[in-house]
C-alpha cells in the first residue's frame, strides 16, 4: 500500500515537472483572468498563453511597451466593450499608490472581496470603467453621481453609443444606484461610512450588464483597485 501511495507520488511530480518544462520550452506566460461581465461565469481564473511576444507590443506612436512595467490581466466577457476592450484582450494594468493618483475617467482591474476563493470557475478579477472616488464619510454621493453624468466625458459616451439604447434615463440610473448599488455595498461593509474604516475610500463606475445590455453604475473599495488599464491588446496580436 505504501509503495502504491510512493508510485502515485511520484507520477504525479513527474507530470507537474513535465508541464512546467513544457511552459518554459515554449515560452508560456500565465495570465490572471479577470472577467468583464456576470462575475458568476465559468472561467478559468488564469490563462496560460503560449510563445508570447513580450517585446511585441508598441504604442499608438510605435514606441515599444516595456511589458514587464505592467501587471497583466486577460479578458472574459463583452460589458467593456464601450471603453474599446473585448473579450479575450490582453490588459497591461499600471499599479496605483493611493487613490490620489486616480485621473478619471479610467478602466480599473478590480479584485472582488466576495467569492468563492476554492472555486477555480469564479473570476476573481473583474474590468470597470470608473468615474470617481468617493470618502463615504464626508461626500454627498448624490452630487458626485450628478456630477459624472453632467460631464463631457459621460455625455460623450452616451453621444456615441447611443444606437446601442443601452443607457438609462439618468433618473433611472440615479435611482439604481442608490436602490441597489449603494444599498449593497452597505449591507457588504456595514461600517463603510466611518472614518477610518478600511471601506471608507470607494470608486464609483460603470459597466454594461451583458443580460440587460445596460449600463448602470457600481461601487467599489479603492482597496481592491489592482490599477489602470494602459494598453489593451487582442491576444491574437501577443501570439
């Protein structure tokens, strides 16, 4: 029986070594997964993409992009698909040091707090487009929500997909945010509104729900920002 127990061992190290030999062989990068859409989705949370061209990828002047400066996410899902990223890009995320070094509006990788942390078919990235920091303590949400649908930015997306029908009256899109975003990430962190809770500094942004087709606002921890997503690529273009 031990002997048995010995031989399976050893099988199992010896494809576990065979495989790594094979990733190095071929130049394989595993990528963390990180969904934009249903975050209940089956979907690996990592991606291993073989032979990939670390010193192929340029910038909208031609300049070479230092890969190994970025942290880097692969897409599952269509709800970013307003911001210009599909699904199965290839993100190249810049780290932030606070929240002060936020410029919005920017796409963020956002690592969700709540999810079933041995289930390997849950994403546990997910990709946003935010609008605004919020200190839960002090600022009134109803004038940074007003705020972002009354800028050039938000107008400007809505001018632009707008055949997509995929935008809410504001109203709507207020009332959603306070009746069900907020609401939530209450219940989630009940003590988000005093001052020195970890919870305290929160991003609002949107998304495109994918079962809907429409856009409507989240609410997030600043702590579980990953960072700003710089460049996107197909994957295709990394092979």
């Amino acid at each position: 029986m031990f002997g048995t127990s010995i031989t399976i061992l050893i099988i199992l190290l010896s494809f576990i070594l065979f495989a790594f030999g094979l990733r190095i062989y071929y130049g394989g990068v595993e990528l963390k997964v990180a969904c934009a859409g249903d975050v209940h989705m089956q979907t690996n949370r990592t991606q291993l993409l073989v032979n990939l061209k670390k010193d192929g990828f340029v910038d909208e002047n031609n300049k070479t992009i230092d890969y190994e400066s970025y942290n880097h996410y692969s897409v599952c899902g269509k709800s970013m698909l307003l911001t210009g990223i599909e699904d199965g890009d290839l993100l190249f995320v810049k780290p932030y040091k606070d929240a002060d070094a936020m410029s919005f509006p920017c796409v963020v990788v956002i690592q969700r707090d709540h999810y079933p942390r041995f289930d390997t078919n849950v994403a546990q990235y997910k990709v946003r487009r935010s609008w605004a920091k919020a200190n839960l303590s002090t600022d009134n949400l109803g004038a940074i929500i007003g705020n972002i649908m009354d800028s050039k930015e938000f107008k400007e997306l809505i001018s632009t997909s707008g055949e997509k029908k995929c935008f809410m009256e504001s109203d709507k899109m207020r009332e959603d945010f306070f009746e069900t975003r907020w609401k939530k990430y209450k219940k989630d962190y009940p003590s988000c509104e005093k001052i020195n809770d970890k919870n305290n500094i929160a991003v609002i942004s949107t998304t495109l729900d994918t079962k809907t087709n429409i856009v409507h606002f989240s609410i997030h921890p600043f702590r579980c920002i990953k960072g700003e997503v710089m460049y996107s690529f197909g994957l295709k273009e990394a092979a």
